[in-house]
C-alpha cells in the first residue's frame, strides 16, 4: 500500500536519508527544504503523508503544520514530526499545532515504517470520504467546498481498558476533566460496551495481563459497530515492536510510558476531532447521497453517481499510478425468473443480491446498480489478482444460499456471470475499461454462466 511521502528538511542528507529508506520501500517521494516549499508542495502534488522537520530557519515545523491544518485543502494530510528534540513539551506542542505524531532522531526504522503504513491507511480512507463527497457536490447536492477539521476535541465519549484499577482509575480521572469516560477491566465488557454505546475513542493499556489487548484491537476492528471507532494505545517505553503491531492491526495511535498526562490530552484531543471529521463527512455525504445517487429498489448507487464517481476515480488512479479494477455482475437468467415468479418476485432478487455483494467488497469500494439485472463494482488500489478473489467470492456468496422471493417463504437459487477489466495505458477513459469489462462478462455468459473472466490485453 505505498504512497506518496512529502519530507521536509532544511539539510540535503537528511532528505536524501530519508529519500532512500522510502523508496526502498516503494514509496514515491517529495522533498522540501523549507516551510515555504512543503506548502508549495503539499498543495501542487498532495502527499498520503508528511515527514516534517521541526528545526528549520524561517518557518519552523511548528507553523507549516498549523497552515496545512488550517487550510481545509491540506487539513487532512496528516503530518508527523520528525525532531531530535524529544521531551515531553516539544511533543505536546507538536500534538497541538496539529501533528499526528512525532518521532525523535535518530528514527526507529521499524517505528517509522509502520507509522507511515498507519496513517497512509488513514488518508486513503479520508481521500475516498472527500472524492465521494465532491461527486454528489457535482449533481448540485450537499457541500461545494472542503469541510474544515473540527476545532473541538473535548467533551467525547471515552472508554477506558485496562486490568489494573489504579491505573484504570488514573486514566479515567484525567481524562473526565473534559470528556464522558466509562473504564472496564476485560475484554468482554469491553466489546460488549464498545458495541452499544457509540464512543468517540477507545484506550487500551497494552500492558494488560489477563488477556491480549492486541486481540482486542483486532476485534474492536472486526466488528461493524467500532471498525470506524479511532483506538489509542498505551505501550511500554521503547517497546516498538508491540507498538509497530498494534498500529498494523488498525490502531489509531499510541502513547509510550511513562505517561505524560499533557501528551495524552493532546493525543485523544486529535483522535476526537479527526473522528468528527470523518463522521461530518459521512454524514454529510448520506444525507446527500440519497437525494441524487441512489438506486430507489436495490439503495445501491446508480448509473449517474458511478459514472460520476468512477471517471474521478479512473484520472485519480492515472495520476497517481496505483491499479484500478471494474467488475461487471449480470444475474443468470433473470427474465425467465421474472416471467415465472412475477416481477416482485425478481425485485427481491435484486434486493438480495446487492446485499450480498455490499457485503463482501471493502468499504472504499463502490457497488452500483448499472441498469436492470446489471451491477457494477469498482475496486480501487486492486489489481486483477485482487479483483479476481472479490468476484470469486461474491459468484460463490450469490449461488451458495437460496433467495426467499415471497411472503410464504418460497425460495430459488439464482447465479451470476461476471466479467473484470483493470486500468491500462491505452484505456482512454473510464468508459474503455467498463467497456472491456462487459465484454468479458459476454464471454462469461457464453461460457456457460455462474463464472468470472477477466479482461487480460496481450
């Protein structure tokens, strides 16, 4: 999951240190010498992330960061500071002027590379939010213009977990100084509580001994209810390992012992207000969404929205030189269960399947109903490999249970033939990859059905 990494450094061997470790990894890479250049930068080529020196002559760290986050076309790169500077104070003000992290030189290889993976997730998931929402603006519908961050963080629900009461207690009396704080000491009421009570943010002492709080993590992460819920870790000084784990699991983010009461207000203070953030963008883009895009029978998005959305996604995928895959699903023989059952009986159908296939797709891929008995899934960052397990999986979902098509509980099985094409250079548009995947699903349909192909150009 490379990306694109701004560095920022007034001193050419840092930058060209940095330069190497990252590409060695894959990653494309930006650099900037000053504060000037990096908001130059930021803005004529946005980067998943920014590595940013605080020490610099002119404009220090500490101000481009607080212009990239006031600025709400740059608000959401997020930015971690990269310093020799390492008490507590520097970190808190860092934390303060908007960073999403801060990491002290000489730099943890394992630290930094996992920290980047984190938060280019992070931005890849915001990217999506905002492309999806300046779609639906195109049609005339909900917000023209970037939604700033947040400026509050205080006043969030916050649950507290860890297995030991003093310090359970500890946590939850600093952090009740501004925020609603509930603290369980198992898992089980953990999950139980995370599930119902709709938190803000989740800590975890990873330090906990009568269970996994790693496998807390990831279940917190599994479930529907809290996949979206930020989660804060409390990890043991210099344990990079644990933290590098945690945050690949899904962590948000992580604070090291000894604790400092300042950096863990600060901390949760930016988990809450990123968290408002995104649930102003999704709640902005549902309200919207429903009024211009939405397909009324199936609530998938329709033609309109996806050949909107899918032309965004197709010159952005362009630009940035990351694979892009179109499926094409087409129910099996769906006019002869519609002349045999009825109509009602073949809107079930549909209802039924775009459920299943809602179901088994990634939350920044796009399912729409193309016309008819036709859907569409766009599948971005998936090359064929990956577009070919997600229509495996989705034909197997569809066949492998039977679909109750009336109010006596009559059932039929039903199967469906897809056809996949990726983005490649001679593709002029989006429609060409769309095209080329609906010849593939033809050849599906002559090659007996309840099958996929795969557009593969010599």
């Amino acid at each position: 999951m490379p990306g694109r990494v701004l560095v920022v450094d007034d001193l050419l061997p840092n930058l060209k240190l940095f330069e190497a470790k990252l590409a060695a990894e894959y990653y494309d890479v930006d650099l900037a010498q000053n504060g000037e250049m990096a908001l130059a930068r930021a803005h004529a080529h946005p980067p998943d992330i920014v590595l940013l020196d605080i020490m610099m002559p002119g404009m220090d760290g500490y101000e481009v960061c607080r212009r990239l986050k006031s600025d709400p076309e740059t608000a959401h790169i997020p930015v971690v500071m990269v310093t020799a500077l390492s008490d507590s104070v520097e970190r808190v003000r860092a934390l303060e002027a908007g960073a999403d992290d801060f990491l002290t030189k000489p730099i943890n290889d394992l630290a930094l590379f996992a920290r980047v993976r984190s938060l280019t997730r992070l931005k890849m998931m915001l990217d999506e939010l905002r492309l999806r929402e300046q779609t639906i603006s195109d049609f005339g519908v909900g917000a023209t213009a970037p939604l700033p961050l947040d400026e509050s963080g205080d006043n969030a629900r916050v649950l507290v977990v860890d297995d030991s009461e003093i310090e359970r207690d500890f946590l939850a009396d600093r952090l009740k100084r501004t925020h609603s704080v509930s603290a369980v000491g198992t898992a089980t009421e953990a999950l139980d509580l995370a599930r119902t009570a709709g938190f803000d943010l989740i800590v975890i002492n990873l330090l906990i001994e009568s269970f996994d709080p790693l496998r807390l993590c990831s279940q917190l992460r599994a479930i529907d209810e809290t996949r979206q819920t930020p989660i804060l870790v409390i990890v043991g000084h210099d344990d990079v390992e644990r933290m590098a784990k945690a945050l690949d699991l899904g962590v948000n983010d992580y604070l090291m012992m000894p604790l400092d009461v300042n950096e863990l207000g600060a901390r949760v203070r930016t988990q809450v207000r990123r968290k408002r953030y995104q649930d102003r963008l999704r709640q902005n883009y549902q309200r919207s969404i429903a009024l211009a895009a939405t397909d009324g029978l199936t609530g998938l998005y329709n033609r309109r929205y996806l050949s909107a959305h899918l032309h965004r996604m197709f010159m952005r995928a362009g630009h940035d030189g990351r694979p892009l895959a179109v499926l094409m699903l087409d129910i099996d023989r769906f006019k002869q269960l519609n002349d045999t059952y009825g109509h009602d009986a073949g809107d079930r159908v549909l209802q039924a399947i775009a459920d299943r296939m809602s179901r088994h797709v990634r939350g920044v891929d796009l399912v729409a109903r193309y016309g008819g008995e036709e859907f569409v899934m766009v599948l971005p960052d998936s090359d064929h490999r990956s577009a070919r397990e997600v229509a495996e999986r989705v034909r197997s979902v569809i066949s492998g249970q039977p679909i109750v098509i009336d109010d006596e509980g009559t059932k039929v099985t039903v199967t469906a033939s897809l056809g996949g094409a990726e983005r490649i250079a001679a593709d002029q548009d989006a429609d060409d990859m769309l095209r080329r995947a609906d010849q593939a699903l033809y050849r599906a349909k002559a090659a007996g059905r309840d099958c996929f192909i795969f557009d593969r150009p010599t």
